[in-house]
C-alpha cells in the first residue's frame, strides 16, 4: 500500500532522515520505534505532504506522494499528529466534521460519524463541548475520531499514548486495534514500544535517522539490542 524508497529529509544543515526505505501493506498494523529525535515524526510529516524531501520517493497505491497534503489525504491517507492538535475553539462534532472537509457523500459522512460514536463513547456525550476543554485522553480520541472521517485506508498516528495516564494509554491501544478490524492499515509511531509492539505486525526500529531493524514486531520484541535500548528488563509478554 505505501512505498518509502530512500528518503533524505534536512533542517536546515540538519539531516532528520538519511536514505529511509519502509512499506507497508493493506491490513498491517506497522509501528516506528525510536528515541526522541530519530527522526520518527519527521518521516510522518513527509509522507502526508508537510516536509519536502532532499532526495527519495513516497509511493501510496501507485500514486507518486508530492508537498501536497490536501491530495495525500484525497487519496485516503490520513494522519493523527503528535500533540492532538484538535481546533481548541470548536465543538467535538465541528472537529469530527471537519475531518470530514473534502468529502460530499453526506450519507456516508452521517454512518461514518455515527461510526466515530460508536468507537468512542466518550465523544459522544461531549458532542456540543468545546474541545479545547476536554481532557487530555479526550482530545486524543476526538484526534482519531476526526482522522477517521476522511474515510482514509491508511492511518498514520504519531505517539497517540504520549502524556496520557496508564489506564487511558491502555484504552488508546484497545482502540487502535479496534480501528483495524474496521479494516484500516496503520503505521504507528509510538515511544511506548511494549504496547507498540505487542499491537504491531512488523516493527521498524529508527536510530539518527536511519531504519537500524525491521522485521515481525514479535521477533523486533526479543531482539536483545532491541530490549537493551527500548523496553528494559520487562518482557513485553507483561507489558
């Protein structure tokens, strides 16, 4: 479904990313792991359009991805960004509709939404509440929930349990898979790489820049350096 072939981004005299290559194919829960500054966010970001390569190419079912993030979502890629960034001022149903900004089926718009209630409850009793007043696992959910309605295949979720409690990360997680069985593919970008990786299919693993591993997240979870580096002295088993 998504083709990276050897991608350079740069900052400036910064180089984020150098000669990153990844797929990922229809049904797959593919997660990211890697420290702060790997260049995890940035690969994302690039991908959906925001940053503009050195060098590379970013294929989507057939369709050369260019700087053109309105098209990339047109074509079905959505993306729930670090951070949330839900419109603070608007209520939880103007942002789930939003999602929905480039689409004209209102039948289907109506089921999907229906769809976003079904899948959070929690939103649902919060249509008419200003997002920038719901909790922090609430903005979260109201984030998924409007990348949701742009009716897109692939996901992209950038550390959706970051700053969340632990019951609420585990939530995140149980809906993640949720959002596959309604037939989406995902790549996940997530710090939290016990919960990632138990969720996963194949797992890359991302250093300075450079895609370091890969291979079936179950096998990427025993992996010494792997557990050295990300998960410590806890088997991911009880995580």
């Amino acid at each position: 479904m998504l083709e990276v072939k050897n991608l350079h981004v740069s900052y400036g005299g910064i180089k984020a990313l150098k000669g990153v290559s990844m797929e990922v194919n229809q049904g797959e829960i593919v997660t990211i792991i890697g420290a702060n500054g790997a260049g995890k966010s940035t690969l994302l970001n690039t991908i959906t359009g925001f940053l503009k390569p050195v060098m590379g190419e970013v294929d989507f079912k057939g369709h050369r991805l260019g700087r053109n993030p309105a098209k990339i979502v047109k074509l079905g890629i959505c993306h729930v960004p670090e951070g949330r960034l839900v419109f603070a001022n608007l209520t939880v149903q103007d942002n789930l509709k939003l999602g929905a900004y480039l689409r004209n089926d209102r039948k289907q718009i109506a089921l999907d939404l229906e769809r976003v209630y079904e899948l959070f409850p929690r939103l649902r009793e919060r249509t008419k509440q200003i997002a920038g007043t719901l909790s922090g696992g609430e903005q979260q959910m109201l984030a998924m929930g409007r990348a949701l309605m742009t009716n897109g295949d692939l996901v992209l979720m950038d550390e959706p349990s970051l700053g969340l409690a632990p019951l609420l990360v585990k939530t995140v997680f149980e809906i993640i898979k949720e959002i596959k069985g309604l037939g989406k593919t995902i790549l996940l970008v997530e710090q939290n790489a016990h919960k990632a990786l138990e969720v996963a299919d194949r797992a890359y693993v991302l250093e300075q820049g450079r895609i370091v591993k890969t291979g079936p997240a179950h096998e990427i979870a025993q992996d010494p350096s792997v557990r050295a580096a990300y998960l410590g002295t806890k088997s991911v088993a009880g995580g």
